[in-house]
C-alpha cells in the first residue's frame, strides 16, 4: 500500500459494499497501491473493522506505520496489523452498533451520489443553455 502526499497519508481504507459493486458495470480491481483485506467473520463484523481503521486513521494512528525509502510513501501492513489492538465487544455487539453506523454510511454514500448527480446536472444545463444563448 504506497501513495499519500505531503498532506494525505498512507493507510486509509474503504468498504467494498454490494451497492458499490452493483454501480458498476464491469468487475473491480484493485491497483497496486492497494491491498484486499478480509477480516475473520467470527471475530469480527467486517463493517466494525471498516470503523476501526476509520477512527485509526483519522486519529493519525496509521501515521506511525509509514515509511518512504524512495519518492513515494509506504503502509506497513502487517506491522500495523500485529502492533495495533483493536477493541472487540461481543460479536452481536458489534453488530447491532454497525448496522446502526452502516445505515448512516449509506445514506451518506446515497447523498453523496445524489450530490454528484446534481452538480452534473446543474453544470451541464448551464453549459447548454450558455451555448443555446449563443447560437441565437
């Protein structure tokens, strides 16, 4: 797992949902700066995992699992992985709490699309108008 910037560090993650898979046409793949990661379902609600590494991000936990030996940074997956601990409520715990979360992740994820959609629409209709306008 390689990239970040002087400003963006290595190590931030993102859910692979069946909505986001159905969005697209073709099947998905991961680059090279990019690593599947699949948690054990018996320990671990995936979605609860997804937090985690959320939380640890944005507190700048990953930060400490950098290094750039070249030009572009590097995340130390498996000394992340074997270093950091992470805090595991009973399994229905964890999922009634990420059923909760993960309701809000969607409607912000639809949100967002809708967002999208609409600053689309809004640009393109200008766009053609603008140009209507001066064909006239």
């Amino acid at each position: 797992m390689s990239g970040g910037s002087k400003d963006q560090p290595t190590g931030r993650c993102a859910i692979v949902t069946k909505q986001l898979l159905d969005y697209f046409e073709h099947p998905l793949v991961c680059s090279n700066f990019c690593k599947v990661i699949r948690v054990n379902t018996e320990k671990i609600y995936p979605f609860w995992f997804y937090l985690y590494w959320q939380q640890a991000y944005a507190e700048g936990i990953t930060t400490k699992y950098e290094n750039q030996p070249s030009g572009i940074k590097n995340f130390q997956l498996d000394e992340f992985i074997t270093s950091e601990l992470i805090l595991l409520p009973p399994r229905e715990v964890q999922e009634h709490y990420s059923n909760y979360l993960r309701t809000v992740f969607e409607l912000k994820s639809k949100m967002s699309f809708v967002n999208y959609n609409l600053s689309k629409i809004l640009d393109t209709s200008f766009e053609n108008l603008y140009y209507d306008f001066d064909d006239n």
